[in-house]
C-alpha cells in the first residue's frame, strides 16, 4: 500500500529531493552570513552592524563637538531603522568600537562605563552614552554628497549606504575578527602614520609589490602594546600572502630593589588576553608548583597595566623566568592574520598588504570623482540662479511692475527675459530684504568665485593624475592630523629579537627539581614515587602484576625507554603519574604497537654509552645523547630483520663483554670488537645452532664479571679464570660456569 500522503490538488505544495532543498538553503544562509554579517567591506573596513551604528548615530547628530546620548537611544535607532537583530548584539559591536584597548583608532567616544582590559562587561546600555569621534567622521565625510550608494532597508522604507565615503584606512588600522560559513577573517590593527605612507608610495608606484610597501608597514600596531617576535622574512610572506601569523610578546622590565632583590613588572600584554586572566592563569601555575622560579604575582594596576611579579630567589634569572612564564601563559600570543575581505563589496577574497590599500585608494578616487560631480551640479545650478538674479537687479523697476500687474508673472518673466523656469522661479522667491545696492555686487564676486571653481573641478575630473594628487593631498592631511608625532597616532607596539636561551633550561626552569622513584611494572605500568626508595616490597601493584624496573631520578629528568622494535623512547619525568595508585599504561605516553615489550628503562644522563642486541645476535654501541627522543613515535636506533626483536641493554662499563645465549653458551670477547654506530643491525656478537641471544653485560676485566642468582647470591669470576669463556666476536661460547642463574640473565 502507499503510505506517501495524499495532498489536496489546490495546497500549492510539490516534491522536492532532500538534498536539493538543503543545498538551495544552506547555500543562501552561507551567503548571508558572508556577505551581512561576517566579512568585512575591504573599501571602508566595516561589517553592515558597525556600518549601520555609525550611520545611525550620524543621524542623531552625534557630531564629536555635540554632546553624547544614551546608547539605549542608538541601539533603537539603529535596530528600529537598520538592523533588525537582537539589541545586545548591537549593543556589544556599539560597545568594542569604544573600547580603547580593543579598537586601535576608536569610532566611538563612550561615556560610562564600556568595560575594561581585565574583561569586565561594560554597563547596561540605560546606562552609558556615547557619540562618533573625529576618525569615524572622517569614515563618513562626505556621506550627502553622492560619494556611494544607498539601498533600501530591511522593511524598505528608508535607505542605508552600502559602504562609507571611507577617507580613513579603516580596514589595516583597526583591524577585523570573524567567522563565516567556510571562512574566516583576521586582520590585526596597524599604525595610520605608516598606512599613509605606503599609499602615497603607492599612488606613485601603482604596481608596487606588498614586501616594498614594508618598507613603511613595519608591521602590526596593537592598542596594547607589547613586543613582535618575529623574522623580517616571516612577516614579509604573512603580508604577501595574506596569511600568516604574528608572535606577540608583553613588554616587562626589571625593578631593582634593596640587597640585590628585584622584581619584575609587565607594563604592556598581548592583544586580546584579559588582564584578570592572566593573572588568574599564573596563580593557578603556582599552586601546582609549574613555576619553580616564580614566588607571587599582583596586580598594581590602575588606569596602566602593572603586574608585578616576584622571583623565588634573588639569584633566580629573570629572563630566565620570563621564559618559563611566555611558555606557559597568554604573556606570549600568537594573533593570526587572515586578510580574507568582501573585495568591491561582493567577492570574498584572501589579499595581501599591496591589494587592501589599492582598494582603498581606488574606492577613495571613486568617493572625489562622485563628490566633485555633485558639486559641480550644485554651482551649475547656482550660477543659473545667479544668472536669473543679476537679470532681476538689472531691469529691477521692470521685473517689479511684471510681478505687481500680472496674474501669472512667472511666464512672462521667462518671455521677456529669456529666462529658465529655475531662474524665474529665483526671482519670484526673492526676499524684498535682498534688493539693494550691495547685493548686485556679492552676486557678481560670487557668479565669479563659483565660474573659476567650475574650472577647477572640469580640469580634475578631466584628468586622472589630477585626482590621484588630490587623493595623496587628502592622504597627507590624514598622515598629518594621525602621525606619529600625535598621541593616538604614535606606534605602541614595537619589535625585538626573543633572547637565546638553552630550551633544556628553560625546560628545567619549569618543572619543580624533587627526587623520585621510577617504577615499571611487568604489564607496562608506569609511575613516580617520591624520593629514592630502595626497598619495594610495600609497594603495591595490580593483580598478576610485579616490578620489573625502577630507578632514581628528578622530576625535571628524561626517562630512557628501550623497547623490543629496536626503538627508543623519551619520557619528562614530571609528566609521570603520582604513585599514589597504579600509575598509567605506558603507552599512554609513547606510540608502542600492543606487541612490543620494554627491554630497559633508565634515567637520561648523558655522556655514556650503550650496548645494545638484538635476539639473533646482532648488535652494537651507541652514544646515549643519540637515543634522545622528540616525539611519542620514539627513535629507531637497532634495525631488525623479520622475526628478530630487540631483547637486551647493556651500559658500557668497562673494555668487555659477555653475552649468554638461550643454549647457555657464554661469550667473553673485547668491546673493541663492536663497533660505535647511531643507527644499524650491528654485528655478529655471538653464534647459535638454536635459539639466539638471552642477556648481554659490560665490565672491566681488573674486577672480573659478577652476575646474582635467583637467591640472590652474588658471584664473580676474574678475568684469568674466564679463560675458557674467553674468544672474539661472533664465536659460539662454552656453556656457562657452575652458579650461573638459570634464566640467563646476568642480573
């Protein structure tokens, strides 16, 4: 039977696939979000929410001169007329537009309570008022004068611009964060003062390449502050790409105090990281002791950043200590850039530094070609008025007696005259207070100021060298009232070389030096016990479990792990589980395949040397620095063929070796016979009809080879009673002396 369900013939409703219908509206809501929300216009920089505040704000004549408003006054405004979203959305976009430390060049003067660098919301919108400052202004300089288009609103009753007349690098110098559907943008803020001046390089060279316009961009300019870490070369190729990232460190300094103390205090933080944070992060370090070298953090701050922070010792390094803090904390970010911008308002594009100010100076060249055709229509229009009123004071008896005796004068005006419609229309709006004397003269100076401005404006849109000088004088004002040499326009965030410090130091700088004891199980269970324990018998392990290594070591130690795939593995002793249980798998630490097993572990010291074999008799000595590991996969040292496996470590100790064979065969040869490699299968160490290596030991022929039975009982041979046992590498060995444990291993 058909289940499908029966619609009636007039419901208007059809078929459509699933997956049709889901692409057509995932497709516009990705376009949406795109296009209206997430992206900014790469011309003026701004995203409509922002585009619209300014604009609403600009019609409540929040001029930077006039006196503020009530936010909640803005926000209506601007969702009543624009953006018919929520009121807090609006109202935190209002909100970072005035925060100082967020915005590089503030669009908005707010006053009350707008939040602070610690992360704290600002005030309720009831609470707070605000207006446009003289950078937003100049966003909207010429705004009335046919410099852009208009579109309608939401609800179509009234138009919004599309984009802002923009005489302000909007886009570099304040920066944009956002998510879209697919993409995303982040473009950090920039320094006006250098902007400027890689446009007017660039008026002058169109053709110029993002890496020479950074001969006047050094780089980022953050509200905040603080210190840029990277290369030359690495921010030349972020801004040629348009991707890339920055290393932002904050800014400290060292404060001598009294009998060789010091402390040292932050006075400027990365971009974007909440002051109370941070500090918050640091306390927290503290408490699980990953800061050895750091004894307390405060936060002295008032209107300027200022945290103190004390070191543990007086002889402790401070930039030692800094380093131990960057690594660990938001005192060193990385801030991405991203340069993905909606190109001419349209098309979502990844640009580097030379394209977003081409398209700023093009949109600027487009904003003067528009203005100064709106007014060269304005003084049209004028000095056809003009026309008209010179007319009138010249026949002005005439004109009068026209005005007094006919119905309609306006047409025989025009006939008698030979006037336009506007200019009669001039004539007849007159005021009577105008005609007099002086008026017939300031038409004329005016009729003559309004001629010679017309030319003026003919001559600049005839030629195109002519507007891009104008664009540069306009350039060059802005350079001028933004500069360096004023407050707002002077660079905060400057560059520098991160110091050189041995990483193995910095490493130990952060972890607590306390003696430990290592323990590994039979099953592969690892843990750290504290302090050197000697005696094991109290501690504690699984079921069908047992000890099977344990050594002493530090919490800033390396752990050496030998496994049977001939690789070897690094473990930081401080991230070992407590002893307090059973510790963890030690495969949660390293990538070992479930069929390896661990041959040896030990501390890393550094300096010795290792013996190392493999089952079927092969092997050879490495130097231990080469066993050091950097990622989990460990470092494949002893190559081995098909069905062989690692299975035995010895430390070299003295000038031979003896190695013990499954058949109990023992070998005693020189270690000079065994070769000093880094990577290999080795060489022959021992020769077997059956089975293959058990166990191989080092020692010095002055005190002989010792070995302990399963009893415990030690015993040692000298060397001159080895002699049956002795021979060269690669010998098969005589069956081991009397005492000798029987799972041959040397103990």
């Amino acid at each position: 039977m058909d289940n499908d369900p029966i619609l009636p013939p007039d419901s208007g409703a059809h078929d459509i696939p699933l997956r049709e219908a889901l692409e057509e509206r995932y497709l516009q809501y990705a376009l949406s979000t795109i296009m209206n929300r997430a992206l900014p216009d790469a011309r003026d920089g701004l995203k409509p929410v922002h585009r619209r505040i300014l604009f609403g704000m600009r019609r409540l004549r929040l001029d930077p001169a006039g006196a503020p408003k009530k936010s909640a006054k803005i926000v209506g405004e601007v969702m009543g007329a624009f953006h018919p979203h929520g009121d807090q959305a609006i109202y935190d976009a209002l909100v970072r537009l005035a925060q100082d430390f967020a915005s590089r060049y503030p669009l908005i003067d707010g006053q009350g309570n707008f939040g602070n660098v610690d992360g704290d919301n600002p005030a309720a919108m009831r609470y707070t008022e605000a207006r446009l400052t003289d950078v937003a202004q100049r966003l909207l300089e010429g705004i009335d004068e046919d410099a852009i288009d208009f579109r309608p609103t939401y609800d179509g009753t009234e138009s919004e611009p599309v984009v802002l007349p923009g005489a302000f690098p909007n886009l570099l110098a304040n920066g944009s964060q956002g998510i879209a559907v697919g993409m995303a943008t982040s473009i950090p803020p920039h320094n006006v003062g250098e902007l400027c001046d890689a446009a007017l390089h660039l008026i002058d060279n169109p053709n110029a390449r993002s890496r020479t316009l950074l001969k006047y961009v050094s780089g980022p300019d953050f509200p905040t502050g603080g210190l840029i870490l990277d290369s030359r070369e690495s921010i030349a190729e972020a801004y040629t790409t348009g991707r890339g990232s920055f290393r932002v460190r904050a800014r400290w300094e060292k404060e001598e105090g009294g009998r060789g103390t010091y402390q040292v205090v932050v006075t400027e933080i990365p971009w974007q990281v909440q002051k109370s944070r941070l500090v918050e992060r640091i306390a927290e370090l503290l408490n699980e002791k990953k800061l050895p070298l750091v004894a307390e953090v405060r936060d002295e701050s008032t209107e300027d950043i200022r945290l103190v922070i004390e070191p543990r010792a007086r002889t402790v390094d401070p930039v030692l200590m800094m380093e131990s803090l960057f690594k660990l904390t938001e005192l060193e970010s990385r801030i991405s850039l991203n340069m993905n911008v909606l190109v001419k308002g349209r098309i979502p594009k990844v640009i580097g530094l030379a394209e977003a100010l081409r398209e700023w100076l093009d949109h600027r060249r487009e904003v003067l070609v528009r203005r100064s055709n709106f007014r060269l229509r304005q003084i049209e229009h004028r000095v056809e008025v003009l026309g008209g009123l010179l007319v009138a004071y010249l026949n002005l008896d005439k004109v009068i007696k026209i005005i007094r005796r006919e119905d309609e004068p306006k047409p025989v005006l025009m006939t008698t005259f030979k006037l336009t419609e506007v200019q009669a229309d001039a004539i007849l709006n007159m005021r009577l207070r105008n005609l007099r004397r002086l008026e017939e003269m300031e038409i004329r100076q005016e009729d003559k100021d309004l001629k010679a401005e017309r030319r003026k404006l003919q001559d600049l849109l005839r030629s195109e060298p002519e507007q891009w000088k104008k664009v540069g004088e306009e350039i060059k004002e802005l350079r001028t009232a933004f500069g360096p040499k004023t407050p707002l326009g002077k660079r905060r965030t400057h560059f520098a070389e991160p110091p050189e410090h041995d990483e193995a130091a910095i490493e130990e700088a952060m972890a607590v030096r306390e003696p430990i004891t290592v323990v590994v199980s039979e099953k592969g269970w690892i843990r750290a016990l504290r302090g050197h324990v000697s005696d094991f018998s109290g501690v504690a392990f699984k079921a069908d479990d047992a000890l099977k290594f344990a050594f002493p070591a530090e919490t800033t130690s390396k752990c050496l792990i030998f496994a049977s795939n001939g690789r070897f593995y690094t473990i930081e002793a401080s991230k070992l589980p407590g002893g307090r249980g059973h510790g963890e798998p030690v495969r949660l630490f390293i990538d070992l395949e479930q069929e390896g097993e661990l041959i040896a572990a030990m501390p890393f010291v550094g300096g010795r040397k290792f013996l190392v074999a493999g089952r079927q008799g092969n092997g050879f000595v490495i130097a231990e620095d080469e066993c050091l590991a950097n990622t989990r996969k460990g470092k494949q040292v002893l190559n081995l063929k098909e069905g062989d496996a690692a299975c035995a470590l010895a430390l070299v100790e003295g000038e031979q070796v003896a190695v013990i064979g499954e058949n109990r065969k023992m070998l005693v040869f020189p270690l000079e016979q065994v070769p000093d490699m880094t990577r290999g299968r080795g060489v022959r160490l021992q020769r077997y009809k059956d089975g293959g290596l058990s166990d191989i030991k080092t020692f010095k022929g002055a005190e002989g080879l010792s070995w302990t039975d399963s009893a415990g009982r030690a015993f040692t041979l000298a060397l001159r009673d080895l002699s049956d046992w002795r021979g060269n590498r690669a010998d098969s060995g005589r069956l081991a002396p009397k005492g000798f444990p029987r799972i041959n291993k040397f103990g």
